[in-house]
C-alpha cells in the first residue's frame, strides 16, 4: 500500500518491509537513497525499506558540475547489511509494467520487483534542431557536454587529431564551464562560444553583470560571439564523418576542429512515456504537489520530473525532492504527507574563474508592476502611479575590482527582494537569509563575514540545503578539518559556491569549541549534629525525590515512606479541608464515553466535586482518606491509572486533535502525546513536570508554555524545553527543529534525565535551564551541546537511565488497592469503623465544596489545662493496638484514634519512642496533623509539620508543632499551641493518659 496515495493526504498503513527501485544513479538518486536509509533508522531501525538502484552509466553516482567527483564510495555501496542496497551500474530499465507495480526489466534481462518505483532519470543534453541526435555520435569532432564519458570523449578527441579551433556553442553555466575546460587542453589554441542571447548568463544576470564576466572570459583568451546563432553543421563526406566548419548567421564559415553543445538539458522521460505514465508536452515526467506520478506508487523526482509545467535543472530543487519523498514514505501514520513548494533558483558558483551570485527574485525590477511578490502588499492589486509598493534597485560597480552589485528593495525600502553579485559575493549568504526570512532591513550588511551572526537555520549550502546548525553540529561531533565536515553534512561537495562561507563557519566553530568546558559534579556532603537524627520536612522529600527519581521504588515502602510529604505518602493530593483529590491518568486528554461514565459513578458514589483541569484531566475533589482505595478499585477496573497529580512527577501531556481531526493538522498530535505520557508516566523528578503536542504552528496545545513541548512542522517536529507557566512565566526555547518522531522523543529522554540528575530540589525546568551555561547564560545553547552534540559524552548515559527508569513503572494505586496492609494505611481511625467528617461543607454552582475559611481568623492555643486542671485524676486509657501503627525500625508512622468526639494522633519514631497530640490543625482547624511530616530540631526535640502549611516550605506560614510534653509549642509563632499527650505500650497495647470522656 503506498502511504501517499490516500486521498486524505493522510499517511495510511504500509508493510513491515518494503522495495524500492530507483532507475537512475545520479546525484538526485543517492539524494534520496540516503535519506530514505536515514530516516527509516530513526523510525524502524533500518527494517522498513530495501533498495535496488540501476545506472546505465558503468560509474556510481557522480558529481555532474565537476564530473569527477564520486559521491560515495563503492565501500559505501557495500557497507550496508545484506540485501538493504542493491545497487546495478552499466545497465538500463527498458521497461516497466504499466500497472505500476513491477516488475521492471533490464536491458540484460533481469527482472525487478519492487514496491515503489522512483524515477530519477535526470536529464541529457540538449540538441538544437539542426542536429539529429545520431549524429552526435556519428560525427567525429561533434560533442555534447554532459556526462564523464563526455568529457572522456573530448579528451581522447584532442589526443588522436590536430585540435586547434574549439567551438561552445551556449554561453550559460555549463557552456562557460566546457570553454574554461577545453581551454586548458594543451592542443586547443582557440576556444569560442557562441552564444544566441545578448550577454552570456542570461539566466542568472542582468546585462551589465553579463558584460562584467563577459570581460573576465575574454581576458581568459576565450572569444565570445554574442547574438550568434549556427545554422549549419559542415561536415567531411569521407567514409567517417568529420566536423569540417559551421556556418553563422548571414551564412558566415567558420573553420573548427571541435563543436561542443553546451545549449541546456532535456528530461529523460522515453521509459516513463513508454510505460504510460503521463509527461509534459515540454518533456519531464509529470508529477503532482507529493511527487507521485499519474500511475500508483510511482514518483520522479530531480530533472526528469515535471512539476507544475516546470523541469528543474539546478542540483538543489532535486535534493528537495528527494527529501520530501524520502519523509512521505518513511514518516508512516505520525504525519501529513510533506508537499513540494517552488524551488528557490538562488545560485552562488564560480565560473571561468570568476565568483557569481543571485538571490531571490532577482529579475524583480524588470516585471510588470503588481505581478512582484513584496512582504505585506497584495500582489495582484492595482498600482497607482504614486504607489510605492513598486521596487527600486541599489547599483554599485567597481570597474577596477571588477565588482558588480544590484539589490532590489520595495519601493518603501524596508524589503529586499533579491540582487545579483559578480566579483564580491561574501555577502550572498546575509543577504539570501535577508529574503528568505523576509526580514525588515535595520542596518545594511557590512565588515567582516565570518556566519556569526546568521541564525542556525540559515541555508549555506543550497546544493544539498544544509545549514549553518549542521555544519556547527558536525564540529562538535568531532570533526576536526573541514573535509570530515564536507563528508558528513555534504556542504561544498556540489557546486562547490559555499565553501569559503562554510569554511569560515567551521573555523570559528573551532574556535569555540577551544575553551574550556566546564562539568560539574555535584556531591551530597553529610550533615546534622546528631547521627540518630530523623531529619526535618526539608532534607526527607529531597532524600525521597533523589530515591524516587532515579530508582522509582515504591514511595509507600516503609523505608521510603515516612520521607515522604502528605501528598506523596497517601498518593493523593490533601485539600484546605483535609480531603483529598482524585485524578486519573487520562493521556492526551483522549477518554472514551465508558471511562467518561466510570467518573461520573464514582463522583455521585462519593458526592465528589469535578473539575476539567487546564491538563485536560478530569479532578474529582473532597475525597475522604479512607475511601481513597475503594475509589482507585472501581476506577482501576474501569481501566484508570494513577494521574501521579500528587508526585513531583509528569502531570500531562497535552495534545490538540492534530490529524486525527483538524484540518490544518499536519502532524499526529494526539498519537505522539499518548505515546508520551505513556513513556514517561510515574517518572518523579526535582519538581512537576508537564509536556505539550501541537499538530501544527497554530498550537492549540499550548506547547511552547511546558516544560517540554513538541509541535508539528511539515519536516518533523520541533522540539521546545524549559517553559512553564505559573508566577513566573517562561516560554520554552526551540531545542531541536524538524527532526522525526524517533529522534524527538530521544532529545526529550535526554532533556527529562539531564534535568533529574542535576536540578536542584524543587526547581522546575524554566529555572533550571535559566541557570546553565557559564555564569547561568546560554542554558539552551548548553544544552544542545550536552543533549544534541554529546559534547560531554554521556548521552548513553542518559538514555540507557532513561530506558532503565521508564522499565520500572507500576501503578502505585494498583499497588495499594491489591495490598491489604498498604489499605490499611487509609483508615480514618485505628480503634474503630466509624466515620467523622470534617469541616463544613457548602453547595455552590450544584456541585459541593468547603466552606471559605474565616479571613481574619483568631489563632489558638490548645492547652491540656482548659480540658482538667487537676491531671491526677486523668487514666491510662487503651485506645490502640501497637500493631496498628506498623511499626518499623525503617522509618516513622502515625495513626488516629477517636475519644469521644475529639481526635488524637499517635506518633511512633523508627527508635520506638511514642509520641501523642490533638488531631486538629490550630490554624485552619481540620483534622490533618497525623499526615503532615515528622522531623526533629538540632538539640533532638521531635515535631509534625502540618501538611496545610506547606511543609516543604521554610518560610513564616509554616507552622511546626512540638510533639515533646507538656510544650507542644509552635516553633515559627508563638500565636499556636497544640495539646500534647501522655502515651506509652504495654504488651502490644497503646495507652494514652486521658481525662474521662463526657457523658
């Protein structure tokens, strides 16, 4: 099945593994085949494509500007793993099944199946009319300038006869290349092109350019006739037919040993036409918007294809070809199929010695007005004779340079549109970027050029379209001379134009990649006077979130659980009244009607408040600590996990509807997020984290404002770190641009283990980014070194922790609901059924909710005194078993009796001392001090700290209650006081010292 063809434009299923035949081994070809292998790595692991290639000339592909240089190396060809590559050289397709789906024949014979066929045929010569075909090869002394054996042929030609007199016959890019090549052949003493238009490279210069190289060929010995056309070909009428002269315009004999056609390239289509498959009446294959041709699963691409009327003879518009195909066909169900858009005809070359550029729309100033496309101006509109949306050119020429410069602005100056450079074109790459990005002009470009200042994403090399992030990529990845860099980004390896640019890029990448880089080790140094010390409500969640994080061992083991906060320790978040909320994982925001239901059984069961989150969560409010794990039972079978919206952990990963519905999705938004979320689900790290998917740049899912955020592009995805919102806002920075799905979610893998390994406690990403680089500056250019470049080698690291810590997952409350004793920690009290409820409750907008809290409250001082004055007559009253408390030598516990109509707590340390005190919160008055932390001073004086008064939290709201009778002291104000109790165990019972309860 091809994934393009579905009408949707919509990626459909393929199989597991499939054939393509290529027909062609150009530059175009090995294009392709690279990045289809690329790309198929990062979304099978090299398992979803095989590849057969078939060239009719006996070299792999070359290089067809310098017609020398071998793309890859034939250890290339033979390096891939069996039967991946294929590769056939001196032979030829001459037929194709016209169903289109193979198999293909060989002229020796051979059949070959295939899947997809992509034509990548390129193009040959161009003859003029008065010149049949045949005799290119049955006249000596005639040439046509295109292919090694072409140049092989006019070397061995000027070898066996007296070749003084050459003629070039078109005086364009390849015609001025021959001239300068058969100029430099010893017997030739003469080389003329002639040339039918005005000035030579009519296609890329304005006259007064053309007239400049003009000059330098000429100086060059070169003769050039200009507005000259042949008309005839005069040959020898001996047995062998021998290239005698030309004759001219008015008829004018011309004597030449050599004629070489130089006069533009023709689409090899014959096998295409043959098939029956559609071509243009001007020659190419026809192809639509995704490449594909009129028959199924089949596609041109390069020269041979005709788009929108159109051949493309540049090396650029063919390696964006190849590109597009290699996305559609590897990219699967995850994204919209990519669409070829107008080539950009920019070109920077060195010709016969002398250094050309154009930019942009670079004939601007000769179009008809309205019909020039100008950043914020309709194109079609009516002009008005003062309008000055028309454009204007900049003209500089150096006569004794020789330079020559012409940029076209809009007419209001603050646009360029294009231009063309002969002579200096170091400012090519600025000002090409200029356009491309359609900045408003500030300062003209000026002084020394060395790509500093050109963003990442600024195109150096248009041959094989790489930027200037690839290049730095490439040093930090060890390259160290600019051949590796060639090697492995292709930059300078077509035209050879962006060599001097990429070169001085490279340098100053070298450059900065000389100083030092600073790693960091942090270390836990130990601390406290007292070695038996049970820690405090500030070290034991930091403890518990480093154990957590990067062991995921279960937060309610007895050895982890007493470090836990209130949240943590009951898996729930604890609300102003002591309740506790209810939140399910729900990936993506994606919930069936059944599971919809299954929360609304639930919130009528329990009378629970329900919200829909900013996560796109449903919350269920006001749950009692003792109904937590009959809640989680029935929503467990309903198929819910925990949300962990009570843990420093991943919250949510939030998605638009992205393909699966919108009309603008280009990316599959919800199936990245639930892959997401389901990756890094029950992850803890050093705060909440919370991710992003949007499936286009409209971004529904607001991914740029989370701490990792991931939005479709027509290439990929970009991947965004380090936003949040609350009290200080912060909007992620791009980290990765338009790479695949795969390799998105390695970044962020890497991005999340970095962050985990090396924030501080309590910090999020937005201020952990903040606070990276040296001196806290550049956090987002650090880390695209450590994550991206590897440029401190531990991204094996980071992702076998990853690996490691995302094979650890288990739902914590499945794991409760399937433990009696872990339920056991739920009970409301220890010493019976029965059930209080606690502070008053409200009806508000039909749903219920605590009562406001008083504004001005009056603080409150508990003392055992306002209960007896005279304490001799209170009694040791058995409220508890010891058993009850769980005890452990591994770390503290706490239980809760009713007497009468009050509530006590009961505190056990892991040394086995007792401690006991009211249940009731003096401040917001609810019944919660057995669930806060337990911590000591430095002189060993145990205290709860009361998980209403942020515990995690040093500051003056936090309200810490001594346990030690008879004080039972507020340690940060004085305005509190909490009753304290004797208790003590005898014989497995609890006692607590107690008055007689009313009657």
């Amino acid at each position: 099945m091809n994934p393009c063809n579905d009408p949707s434009g919509i990626a459909i299923d393929k199989p597991a593994t499939q054939t393509v035949l290529v027909i062609g081994m150009g530059m175009t070809a090995l294009a392709f085949i690279e990045k289809l292998f690329e790309q198929d790595a990062e979304e099978t692991g090299g398992k979803g494509w095989t590849v057969t290639v078939v060239g009719e000339e006996p070299y792999v592909a070359y290089n067809r500007v310098g017609l020398a240089l071998y793309l890859q190396t034939l250890p290339w060809y033979k390096s891939h793993p069996p039967n991946q590559l294929n590769y056939i050289t001196n032979d030829a397709c001459f037929n194709l099944t016209p169903a289109g789906n193979g198999p293909a024949q060989e002229m020796l014979g051979f059949e070959l199946n295939f899947d997809i066929c992509v034509f990548a045929t390129g193009s040959q010569a161009a003859i003029p009319p008065y010149v049949k075909p045949a005799d290119i090869h049955t006249t000596r002394g005639i040439f046509a300038y295109r292919t090694v054996e072409d140049l092989n042929g006019m070397i061995n030609y000027t070898q066996e006869r007296p070749v003084k007199k050459v003629a070039v016959i078109g005086g364009g890019l390849l015609g001025l290349e021959a001239a300068k090549a058969l100029s430099d052949l010893d017997p030739v003493s003469q080389v003329t092109i002639i040339e039918r238009n005005k000035w030579v490279l009519s296609r890329q210069l304005d006259q007064e350019g053309g007239r400049i190289v003009l000059d330098q060929v000429k100086a060059m010995g070169i003769e050039v006739l200009l507005e000259s056309r042949v008309q005839t070909i005069v040959t020898s009428k001996k047995a062998a037919l021998i290239l005698q002269w030309l004759t001219l315009r008015r008829w004018i004999r011309t004597l030449f040993d050599m004629v070489v056609f130089s006069v533009g390239i023709r689409p090899r289509d014959d096998l295409a036409k043959t098939s029956g498959i559609d071509t243009h009446l001007q020659g190419g294959i026809v192809i639509r918007d995704d490449l594909t041709t009129s028959l199924p699963n089949i596609y041109a691409i390069g020269e041979c294809a005709a788009w929108e009327g159109k051949t493309y003879g540049f090396i650029a518009p063919g390696i964006e070809m190849a590109n597009v195909l290699a996305f559609n066909l590897t990219k699967g169900p995850s994204h919209k199929m990519r669409k070829i858009t107008t080539p950009d005809m920019s070109t920077k070359l060195k010709l016969v010695g002398v250094n050309v550029a154009c930019f942009g729309d670079y004939f601007a100033d000769s179009k008809l007005p309205g019909t020039v496309n100008i950043p914020g101006h309709s194109k079609h509109r009516k002009i008005s004779a003062t309008d000055h949306s028309q454009v204007r050119s900049l003209l500089y020429h150096d006569p004794f340079g020789p330079a020559y410069k012409k940029y076209i602005f809009s007419g209001d100056g603050k646009y360029l549109l294009g231009g063309i450079m002969v002579g200096d074109v170091d400012d090519y790459t600025k000002l090409l970027s200029l356009v491309k990005d359609q900045k408003s002009l500030d300062i003209p470009p000026d002084g020394e050029f060395e790509g500093d200042d050109l963003d990442d994403n600024t195109q150096i090399c248009s041959c094989y379209n790489v930027s200037k992030g690839a290049i730095s990529k490439a040093v930090a990845a060890g390259c160290k001379s600019f051949g590796e860099v060639k090697a492995k980004t292709k930059a300078g390896t077509g035209c050879g134009g962006c060599v001097p640019l990429a070169t001085s890029i490279f340098n100053s990448e070298m450059k900065k990649l000389g100083h030092a880089v600073a790693n960091h080790i942090y270390v836990m140094k130990e601390a406290g006077h007292n070695p038996n010390s049970i820690g405090c409500e500030v070290c034991k969640p930091a403890v518990a979130s480093i154990l957590s994080s990067l062991h995921n061992e279960f937060v309610m083991a007895p050895v982890h659980h007493q470090n836990q906060d209130t949240n943590d320790k009951y898996l729930a978040n604890i609300q102003r009244n002591g309740t506790y909320s209810v939140i399910p994982r729900i990936p993506a925001g994606e919930i069936t009607p059944a599971k919809l239901n299954a929360l609304a059984v639930v919130a009528q069961k329990y009378s629970l408040y329900t919200k829909i989150t900013g996560g796109q969560r449903i919350d269920l409010f006001g749950a009692s600590k003792q109904d937590l794990p009959d809640i989680w039972e029935e929503l467990g079978f309903a198929g819910f996990e925990s949300g962990h919206a009570y843990g420093k952990a991943l919250r949510t990963v939030k998605s638009c509807v992205g393909t699966s519905w919108c009309r603008f999705g280009v990316g599959d938004s919800v199936g990245l997020a639930v892959e997401l979320e389901e990756r890094y689900k029950g992850i803890r790290a050093p705060h909440k984290f919370k991710g992003g998917v949007s499936g286009c740049v409209r971004e529904c899912a607001e991914a740029q404002g989370k701490d990792f955020g991931v939005i479709a592009t027509s290439k990929g995805w970009n991947v965004y770190v380090g936003g949040n919102g609350g009290a200080k806002p912060r909007h992620a920075e791009l980290l990765a641009a338009d790479v695949s799905q795969k390799k998105a979610i390695k970044i962020i893998d890497r991005f999340l283990m970095l962050y985990i390994q090396s924030a501080d406690r309590l910090q999020r990403t937005a201020r952990w980014v903040e606070s990276l680089g040296e001196g806290g500056k550049n956090g987002l250019e650090y880390l695209k070194r450590v994550i991206i470049d590897d440029s401190l080698g531990i991204c094996e690291d980071l992702d076998q922790s990853m690996d490691a810590l995302v094979g650890t997952y288990f739902d914590e409350w499945a794991e409760v609901v399937r433990n009696p004793e872990k339920r056991a920690l739920f009970r409301q009290f220890a010493n019976t059924d029965e059930i209080k409820r606690g502070s008053e409750i409200i009806e508000e907008r039909g749903q219920k909710r605590p009562a406001d809290w008083p504004e001005d409250s009056t603080p409150l001082k508990f003392d055992t005194n306002d209960i007896a004055e005279d304490h001799d007559e209170w009694q040791w009253r058995k409220v508890a078993k010891l058993q009850d408390l769980h005890p452990t030598t591994e770390g503290s516990t706490s239980i809760v009796i009713n007497y009468s109509d009050t509530q006590l707590a009961i505190f056990r340390l892991p040394n086995g001392a007792l401690y006991a005190t009211q249940q009731l919160c003096p401040h917001r008055r609810a019944f919660v001090l057995s669930d806060g932390l337990l911590g000591d001073t430095v002189d060993g004086k145990p205290y709860v700290s009361c998980p209403l008064h942020n515990p995690q939290k040093l500051d003056t709201n936090h309200k810490q209650k001594e346990l030690h009778p008879p004080e039972g002291n507020c340690l940060s104000d004085d305005n509190y006081k909490i009753m304290t109790f004797e208790v003590k165990e005898e014989y497995g019972d609890l006692f607590i010292k107690l008055p007689e309860p009313p009657r």
